[in-house]
C-alpha cells in the first residue's frame, strides 16, 4: 500500500451533484473526513462514477476542527486549557449552509493556535469539545477513548505503525472461508492480540477470510459492539487502535484477510453526543434500534461524509480488506446516488490505488440481488449475506417451524435456495405477510456472492438462550450441517467454535454502567421473549457478568476427542472445496438439484427419510435427513469417488440395473468428486 506523506490529504468526490469528502494526512490523525464547502466538487463520468482524489494542499482543515452546525458557540478542551474555535466561512463556491446556520457548519482553532493543538494532539493529549457551555463531548471522529465513550478523546497517528505486509495483495472471496468471531468472547483474555494469536490455528484449519464483529467503542467493557457510539474508535478494552493494527498485520501475515462488520444504521443508547453537535440523526424516522441516521434529509451530505470517511479508515488506515455492512434494509436513503452505492464506489477507488482487493459484504433482508448485479443497474457490491440458506438448512435439520421459519417447512425449500439462493424471490412470506423477494439472475450474479452459514452470532444469539445447534442436534447432525455449509454452491461464513462443536452458548450481553439503562436492557430483553412464549426465568440477565463468561469459548473442547474428530471434518471439507473447484465455480444455474424420500418403513406416516442432492461441475452432494437409509442415484456412467463422508456407513453401490447410487445409513452426507465429462 502505498503511504501518504505527512503534507498530503485525500479528497474523495461523492457525485457531480453532492458533496466532497475530504480525509486528512498522516500527521493529523484526529479529523477525518471533511466537508463540500472546503473541496470543489469533482465530476465523474457517466461510464465510471470515479472516486477522485486531491492533494491537501488545495484544503486541508487543521487538527482540532470539527463539524456543528448546531450550537452557537464552541471551545475545544486541551489538557487543561480551552481554545475558543471559530468558525469556518462558507468557500466563494458555495451559497449558505443548508442548515440556516453560519458558513460551513466547520468550527477550526484559531491560525495562532494550529501548530501548538497539532503537536498537542500528535502526541496523544486528551481533548474533547464544549458545545453551548455544555460538555466537554468526546470528538465524533475520535480514534481512541482510553476511558471511555463519556470521556476525553486521545489523539492516535494511525500513520504511526510500521506495516510488515507490504506483498500483502488482499485475497478474492469467492472460493475463501469466512470465520465470524467476536473478539471479547474468542478468546479467555477477550483481547485483539489474544485473538491474533490464534490466527495460524485458523489459518491451518483453510479459513481465507476472518470476520470481527464491531470492535468500534462502546458503553461499559462488554457489549457485542451493535451499541456503538463512536464508530472512529476501536474499544479500549480489545486494546484500541493500535492492537487493531497489530492485528491485521497478523492476519496477512498468516494469509487470511480481514472483514470488519460496520453499523451505519444507527447508534447506542448511551455515549452518542452526535445530536450534540448536528443532525446526524432524523427524530421519528426509527430504524427498530432507534432514531434512523440522517442519510437524506438536509445536511446530509456532511453524515454520509462522516460514514464515507470512516469506511476509508478501515480500508486505508487499517488495511482492512472487506467491510461487512450491518442491516442495510435499515437504511433510509431515497437519494438517487444511495450510499450503498458510494460506498462501492470508494472501496473500488482504493482497490485500484493501492492494488489491494476491497470487498464490501451487505447484510440485507430484502432478498433484492441489485444489491450484487453490476452497476449501472444494480450497486455492484461484492456479496451479500443469504439468510434464507440457513433457514431452509436450520428447518431441515432441527424441524423448528416457528417464527420466520414457518415457510422454510416446505419440503423444497432446501432445494429451492440450493438452485436459486433465496427461498422467497417474489413469494409469499407469512412472517411478513405479503410477497417478499426478487429472483436471482445467475448471468449477472455468481453463487459465491451470496454468504451462508449453519450459525452466525444473530442466529445463535438473538434465541432466548443463546444456544448452538449443538444442544439439539447429534453429532451426525452437526457434520450434515458442516457438509450443507461447507460444499455448497455460496460461500461459507463460520461461528467461531463451531468447527470443533462448540457447546458453550452465545448469550446477548451488555454492560450499562447507568441503572436506569441496565433496567430497561434487561426488562426489555424478557419481556420479548416472553411475548413468544418463553418462561423468563430462562432468559438469561444481559447485565449479569455470567451471561457474557458463558460465552467465552471454551477451547479445551477443541482438543477433546468429540472436538478433534469434528475439527477434522472442518478442515477435510475446506480442503475438498479447494480440489473440487466446481463445486463453487462458476453459474448458480450450473447447480443440479434432485430430492426425495426413501422407501417407507413401518411407522413412516409420511413416507420414508428424506434426501436431497446437488450436482455441480466435477462434483456431487448427497445429503440424507434419516432416521432411516435412502438411495441417492448417481449419473449413468459416473465413476463417483467419495471426497469426505461424515459416517462410514456412506458407500457408493451397484444398483440391480447396472448403474449406481449413494447409500447412506440415516443422518449423514457425502461429497463425491466425479469425472469431469458427468
């Protein structure tokens, strides 16, 4: 990557008709992203939508600054001392603020204090602002709280580290591994460097890709990072900024590229001072977190500058390779340039400047694939999260039909998103109650843009317990899931410990250090579950310290025998997709898929056990649900070898009329590699 020196500054060009960001330099490491009426607008062309860049000599806002446009009245707070800020006039190309209010809406230190504030704040003094005599808040683009989110901020140079991954040239997701974990429950010590040094166990067991959930800062020690508050900050308790850095430097070094899940949907319930100084926020428009963030609305252009500034941060100033974004179904953006779409945009600018893959991954309900179709019809994005696999697969295993897996009982619903990826692309949904959906094009979206799991920190943590598969399902289950996850078309997304069969929860757990908060967390948590028929006395205390140390993994479990065998499975299954490309290679309409029931045995109301199948290039998956043994056919002429089973009863067997099928006992799965002609 390459290094800006300390006199430099990006400039990134939104559209022809909005609004510039502007990111700082090296040197000025508390300000990040700056506002239209310090840049001049830049077009891009129709054909290319190009992120632009300029240098800081044009403009570049000194340390200190920051963007109100509401309050009257601003000092910053250094150490010990407070500096009355002044504010920023409007450039000779830009009419009044949208606002109402005076100039750019940007307060800056005054000329004679700019040298003094930058050393100051180069050097890690605490500071922080005081809006209308109120405060002091923290800076809203603030990169280190070491108290806290209701504390001073602490200057932090993120040009500072010395990057050993200097060949690293990111990795593709198709074909790659995701492993989600969360860094205060991965490991005992709950820290980035903890987590760092267990990188070469991932890295041995084939995983390209390790997803972070939101490590940005947050009210009290734990939380499982969607109530951030300052999403510039890395949480000191995981070891801050700097820790961070250590360990995506780990990461490449180990071969696997890093994923940070983003929230630029909404915010904490406590630690967000940004009304304080603007309207980041739009009152009334609620997302189901609270108030939606101001993605439309006037003066939005500044908040989407803010949003684009921190997705920058990551990409550039942290070398992370993919941002996962959180709940974009939440956003509420009605601009014909949406900020799905700049953000793609961006990603794309540093991918090409640096020479480093970026990818962005969408958590989206809305089963829209123009999230992934190229531009100019569809946003372009890298992949997308596909719920609706493991429903279908959930449903299939466990026989659980309540809530938003009552469709999913349809007996082809498995096979349906195994040929399409989404189970609802236009049908009815009776969770929603109406038509959900919209029909993948496989000519314009691959299958491993779409990412899928057997379990996810949402699916095992929002359940009244926090519990894993593992405490309902058998070990034949848990390596039947392995297999759906693992061989199928999309690609995989890991839970950490679930590759070794991990039977510790994943409980919600918070830390309010306010009663008032902490009350209401934990009320409100009970009463949901009770609306769903839970007895509350199930439902674990989120404030209860004990709520979060039993989801710490336990990694003893790894080494035990039940633990080792699964983990051998894992890392045969990783393997097996890296010598039978085709399984994920290629068209989603290249996959093949037949179903059906074994022969019925005394008792069988139904019929017998159920199967199903899929055929890809080069390889074939059979999946048996038991209790009883079914027959899979196999292609005429096919010479199937199995790649990996997860039962020794599996075998490949001549039929009476001269073909052959794939026995399986009960509850198990195999992949075959076939010859390339089948």
């Amino acid at each position: 990557m390459t290094e800006r020196g300390a006199g430099e500054s990006t400039v990134v060009e939104r559209s022809a008709a909005e609004s510039t960001v502007v990111e700082r330099s090296a040197a000025e490491s508390t300000v990040v992203e700056r506002s239209a009426g310090e840049s001049t607008v830049v077009e891009r062309s129709a054909a290319e939508s190009t992120v632009v860049e300029r240098s800081a000599a044009e403009s570049k806002p000194p340390l200190g600054s920051v963007w109100a446009p509401a309050p009257e009245d601003l000092e910053l707070v250094l150490g010990d001392e407070r500096i009355e800020l002044e504010p920023v006039p409007t450039g000779p190309a830009k009419e009044s603020d949208p606002t109402g209010g005076p100039g750019s809406g940007w307060w800056a230190p005054p000329a004679a204090d700019r040298d003094r504030v930058a050393r100051a704040l180069a050097a890690g003094e605490r500071y922080g602002y005081i809006v209308d005599g109120a405060g002091p808040f923290p800076d809203p683009r603030s990169r280190r709280q070491p108290e806290g989110v209701h504390a001073l901020s602490a200057g932090f140079d993120p040009h500072a580290h010395e990057w050993a991954d200097e060949g690293w040239a990111g990795r593709e997701l198709a074909g790659s591994v995701v492993y989600e974990l969360h860094v205060g429950t991965f490991t005992p010590e709950g820290t980035l460097d903890a987590a760092a040094a267990r990188l070469p166990y991932l890295a041995e067991l084939g995983v390209g890709f390790v997803e972070l959930l939101p490590v940005n800062g947050f009210n009290g020690p734990y939380n499982w990072g969607y109530d951030g508050v300052l999403w510039y900050t890395v949480h000191e308790g995981y070891g801050g900024p700097a820790a961070y850095q250590r360990f995506v430097d780990a990461a490449h070094a180990a071969g696997i590229a890093v994923v940070q899940d983003v929230v630029y949907n909404h915010l904490g319930p406590s630690g967000n001072y940004l009304p304080q100084y603007g309207p980041y926020l739009v009152p009334g428009a609620a997302t189901g977190w609270g108030d939606a963030v101001n993605l439309d609305s006037a003066a939005s252009d500044e908040v989407r500058a803010f949003i684009l500034g921190n997705a920058r941060m990551w990409l550039e100033d942290y070398r992370v390779d993919a941002l996962r974004l959180d709940a974009v179904h939440a956003f509420v953006d009605r601009r014909a340039l949406t900020l799905l779409e700049e953000l793609q945009l961006l990603a794309e600018d540093i991918e090409a400047r640096t020479g480093r893959r970026k990818v962005l991954i969408a958590e989206s309900d809305m089963n829209n694939p123009r999230l992934l179709e190229p531009r100019p019809a569809g946003y372009g994005l890298g992949a997308q999260w596909s719920d609706d696999y493991h429903h279908a697969l959930h449903v299939a295993l466990t026989g659980e039909t309540s809530g938003y897996y009552e469709d999913f009982a349809d007996p082809d619903a498995l096979p349906k998103v195994l040929r399409g990826g989404f189970y609802h692309d236009g049908s009815y949904s009776s969770f929603r109650g109406r038509v959900h959906g919209r029909p993948v094009d496989p000519s314009l979206v691959d299958a491993a843009q779409l990412v899928v799991c057997s379990q996810n920190h949402d699916q095992v943590g929002n359940r009244a317990t926090g519990d894993r598969p593992s405490a309902t399902l058998s070990r034949d289950g848990l390596a039947v899931a392995a297999v759906l996850t693992l061989a199928s078309p999309f690609t995989p997304m890991l839970f950490m410990g679930e590759e070794y069969g991990a039977t510790t929860p994943w409980q919600f757990f918070t830390s309010h250090p306010e009663p008032e908060l902490a009350e209401a967390t934990r009320k409100g948590r009970i009463e949901e579950f009770a609306r769903m028929g839970w007895d509350p006395a199930l439902v674990p205390d989120p404030q209860d310290p004990a709520t979060r140390e039993r989801s710490v993994l336990d990694w003893a479990e790894a080494e035990a025998p039940e633990g080792a065998r699964m983990l051998d499975l894992y890392r045969r299954l990783i393997a097996v997709r890296a010598e039978l490309p085709g399984l994920w290679q290629g068209r989603l309409d290249e996959t093949e898929v037949t179903s059906g029931r074994g022969e019925a045995g005394a008792g069988d109301v139904d019929g017998g056990a159920r199967w199903v199948a899929w055929r890809r290039p080069g390889a074939m998956v059979c999946i048996g649900f038991g209790p009883g043994p079914v027959e899979i056919p196999l292609p005429a002429g096919a010479q199937a070898q199995i790649a990996v089973a997860t039962s020794e009863d599996c075998s490949v067997e001549a039929t009476h009329d001269g073909g052959a099928a794939v026995r399986l006992a009960g509850l198990a799965a195999v992949v075959l590699a076939l010859p390339p002609s089948v």
